[in-house]
C-alpha cells in the first residue's frame, strides 16, 4: 500500500438491495441503510433478504482507512480500477469512508481487481 489513497478495505457481511422509488419522499418502512431523494424520486439501498428476488449487492467498505472529507483521491481509487474493469458501482459515503456496493455475482472479480489496484479487502465475509 505505498499510495497515500490505497486503502484496506471489508467486504461488509449483509448484502444490499438498492431501489428507486419514484414518487416517494420517504420510505414506508425504517429498514433502510443509506436514502438519497432526488428530482426524479428516492433511492434507497437497504439490507437484501437471503430469500429476496432481485440484484443483490455486496459491500466494501474503508473504516480501516478512514479519512477526512478533505483527502482527494479516496473513491476515485476505488472505483476507478472497477469502472476499467467495466464493473458497476453503487456509492453510499460517510463522514469517514465510502461503502462501495458491487453487483454480488462480481464480488470476487471486484476484490482482484482492487487488491491488483495496491488495496488491501479483508474477505472473511465474502461468500463463494
């Protein structure tokens, strides 16, 4: 990890769904993790039931390389080695660190890639 925006990053043990509800201003439920309300409606990402339909998601987050909202560089040398790869990403920040969601048939494709980008993904939550 010799570039000041490498990061160690864990892959997070729930997997998320993430929603557009167009019309909403709040969701129904309190089940949410992260909302985002827009002009063209709500998105909400929330925790993806084993028994779900629909895309799951997977997510890695960087509280072991938690920074300040002045370091330049930190999300953009997460998903920029996955836009190469052509991999999609959903963002989700915090004051300290960014939960990066990955389509969840891609997770371990997305940790190579980040680990051959010089982070460090500590997997013990990735499932096969």
């Amino acid at each position: 990890m010799s570039s000041p925006t490498a990061q160690r990053l864990s892959v997070v043990p729930s997997a998320f769904a993430v929603e557009h509800l167009p019309h909403a201003t709040f969701p129904d439920d309190d089940e949410w993790i992260a909302l985002v309300r827009a002009p063209e409606g709500l998105t909400v990402v929330r925790e993806a039931w084993p028994s779900g339909s629909g895309e799951r998601w997977i997510g890695l987050y960087g509280a072991a390389s938690a920074h300040g909202l002045d370091a330049p560089g930190m999300l953009a040398a997460v998903v920029g080695p996955l836009a190469e790869a052509a991999i999609p990403v959903f963002v989700a920040s915090t004051f300290h660190a960014d939960l990066v969601l990955v389509p969840e048939p891609r997770a371990g494709e997305a940790v190579a890639v980040l680990e051959g980008a010089g982070h460090r993904v500590d997997t013990k939550h990735l499932r096969s």
